[in-house]
C-alpha cells in the first residue's frame, strides 16, 4: 500500500498466508482518496458482485468509513 496516504487515513494488514487483507480506515468527516501500488486487489465488502481493482485505479472510502480489500501474498 502506498505510504503517503492523508493524515486521517489508516492501513492495517492481516494475512492467512495465501492473503493478504488490507483494511484501510478514514478517520475523517470528508471522503478520501488513496492510490493503489501495482497490487491486484479484491473489495471484500462488495457483496453483490467481486469487485477486482488494479494498479491504476483509485480507492474513495466515505466519511468514517473503511475497505478492506485482499490481495496475493507477496512472497
């Protein structure tokens, strides 16, 4: 995950050792922004339908809210 994210925004990573869950909380009253590195990830809270985001795309995460979003681990 990128490492110049907003002051108000936090990752934290878990993994089971296939893969890696990275939650990335906004501790804010606005919506923010956060740039994905060259990772394919899967958001794990979209239920209707899995939801695949590349390197090129950028992450909104609400006022207050959180993603969490899986990954291969990276050996």
């Amino acid at each position: 995950m990128p490492t110049n994210l907003p002051n108000e925004v936090t990752v934290q990573i878990r993994t089971d050792g296939v893969n890696d869950y990275v939650f990335v909380l906004n501790f804010s009253r606005k919506e923010q922004t956060i740039l994905l590195d060259n990772r394919v990830y899967t958001d794990m809270l979209n239920a209707d339908r899995e939801e695949v985001l590349q390197a090129k795309d950028a992450v909104q995460i609400k006022p207050y809210g959180v993603r969490i979003l899986k990954r291969s681990k990276q050996e």
